[in-house]
C-alpha cells in the first residue's frame, strides 16, 4: 500500500464580517488542490451549505468579473453623487 502525505494551502474565516445573512459559526474555506491548479471552495452555512471546485483559471476570470462589477457599482455610485 501506498501512502503519501502532503500539505495544502488552505485559509479560512467566519462568514460574519463578510456577510449579513451569516450565522454564528458559518464560514467559509478555501484549499489549493495538492496539484496546485485549482482550489475546493467549501462554505459553510446554517442556510445553505456548499462546496465547489474551481480551476486556476476560472478562479482568474470569477475574480476578475467580480472587481469588473464592484468597480462599476462603484462608479455608478460616485456618479448619482454628483
């Protein structure tokens, strides 16, 4: 039998700070894949708990749509301001 043991990058923190329909112990875990091109996403939460995998890449493209979105929220904020 072969064994093999190995380590993973993973970070994880309550959900709390992040999001208001969050309870107590919620959180969410993020851990690179031992090949290091991809990460399980894992979130735990009373209401609705989930996992999923995501490549490198789509990891990218998730990120890179999200600031895309924050930023334009962000500029159609400043402009109702005016």
């Amino acid at each position: 039998m072969s064994i093999k043991r190995y380590t993973r990058k993973s970070v994880m923190t309550d959900l709390n700070s992040y999001c208001h329909f969050a309870k107590e112990h919620d959180f969410i875990e993020v851990t690179q894949w031992e090949n290091g091109e991809g990460w399980d996403i894992t979130i735990e939460a009373e209401q609705y708990p989930r996992s999923f995998k995501l490549t490198d890449g789509e990891m990218r493209a998730l990120m890179v749509l999200t600031n895309i979105a924050e930023a334009e929220d962000d500029e159609d904020n400043e402009s109702s301001i005016k």
